[in-house]
C-alpha cells in the first residue's frame, strides 16, 4: 500500500470515533461542573477540552474536590451511557470486514475501562477485539504508549516491527500513535484546525467508516478526506 502499509492490526480509539458519545459525555460533564459550583461547558467548548483520561484532568479542573467530582460524573454518567450509546454510520459492518479479513483489532480509550467493556458487550462488538483498554487499565493513559502495548500483549505484533494503524479522532490520539510507532490515521468528518496536531499531524485524513474500510480494500491512500 504506498505510504501506509497494509495494517498487521488496527487500533480504533473509542469515542466519536467508533461510537457517537459527545450527547452523553456533555450531560454528565456539565451536571459535574453544576454541583462544583461552575458554569457549564457549550457542546463546542466541550469537544475541544475533553481529550484526557478523567483521572488526568479532574485535578486540573477541580483540584481537592476531584474525587468528589469525580463520582458525580461516574454516577450520572453510567445512568445514561448505554441507554444514549450511538455507533457511527457504517461502523459495525466496517469491524465486521476487518475481522473476516483477518486483520487484529483492538481499542484504545480513555474512556474508563469498565464503561467501555460494558458498552462493546451491549453493542455486541466485543467478539471484533482482541483487547478493549480503557482508562485505568494501563500504568498511565492516553497519550502514553502503555495503553498500545497492553492492547497488543499476547498477540504477537509489535509496532515498528509490524504495520498497525491508530484510527482516532483528536490529537492525543495521534500522538500516542506517533509516539508508539503505529500509522496516524483521523477519522471524523471536521477538518484539523491550524496547529491542533502540531508534531503529529495525521498521514491519513478519512471522514467516514466507509472511507476506512474503502482505504483497505482499494489499497490506496487518499490525498484528502474521502
């Protein structure tokens, strides 16, 4: 495939890449941020601060109080999570392609690993995966590179070594794909704002399921979004 090699094994952030989560995701963010004594977060302003693991940026947000915050997230947001969970167009039969294809899949989230366990099993997807790594899961989160090297234990491919595609939606993706040897690949409909993927800009920009799975089979790299 010239310039991104045929993929030994996918890795697919979870969120608005594979499933469509922001609904959810503002609901309870902005019900932790009411009880905290702050103003709530616009759909926008959420999606361009909410990158991180909770357990790294509750801190930052609310200090001593994080844990207390912390919980108020976590109970609001596994009332709803399963009930308002969304796949994206086109994503279960692309999981399905892959897999018949023989090519590994597995996930990387910094989504809490429970939460994304629970909601691979309610979409009945988790059979596509050789591993669903959630925050919590690994010593550190996304962006750090221990999240890929769990996702591959035991499965014999190695970045580097092997050609494995990241396939994410925001910058902390591909810079834990940049950082860990595998192939940066975006998957959303926007366009990249200027500098939002400063030292690790995507090397493949698609805007659909359909344009990942279509990469695949056509063994082509698209010069842009598809």
């Amino acid at each position: 495939m010239p310039g991104l090699p045929r993929p030994d094994a996918i890795l697919f952030d979870w969120d608005n890449t594979l499933v469509d989560t922001w609904p959810c995701i503002i609901r309870a963010m902005n019900a932790t941020l009411d009880a905290m004594g702050h103003d709530p977060w616009t759909e926008e302003e959420a999606q361009r601060r909410i990158a991180r693991s909770l357990r790294e940026a509750f801190p930052d947000l609310f200090g001593e109080r994080w844990q207390e915050a912390a919980q108020i997230f976590y109970r609001t947001f596994g009332e709803v999570h399963l009930e308002m969970l969304r796949p994206l167009p086109g994503t279960a039969e692309m999981l399905a392609a892959f897999r018949d294809a023989g090519v590994m899949l597995g996930v990387v989230s910094n989504k809490t690993g429970r939460y994304l366990r629970a909601e691979a099993d309610h979409l009945g997807w988790t059979p596509h995966f050789h591993r669903l790594i959630g925050a919590g899961d690994a010593p550190r989160d996304k962006p750090a590179v221990d999240v890929v090297h769990l996702a591959l234990a035991e499965s014999g491919i190695e970045p580097g070594r092997h050609s494995v595609w990241f396939v994410g939606d925001m910058a902390v993706d591909m810079q834990c794909a940049r950082d860990s040897g595998c192939r940066r690949v975006l998957l959303r409909p926007m366009a990249a704002a200027e500098d939002e993927f400063e030292g690790c800009a995507p090397e493949v920009h698609l805007t659909s399921a359909h344009g990942l799975l279509q990469l695949f089979r056509d063994e082509t790299v698209p010069n842009a979004a598809d």
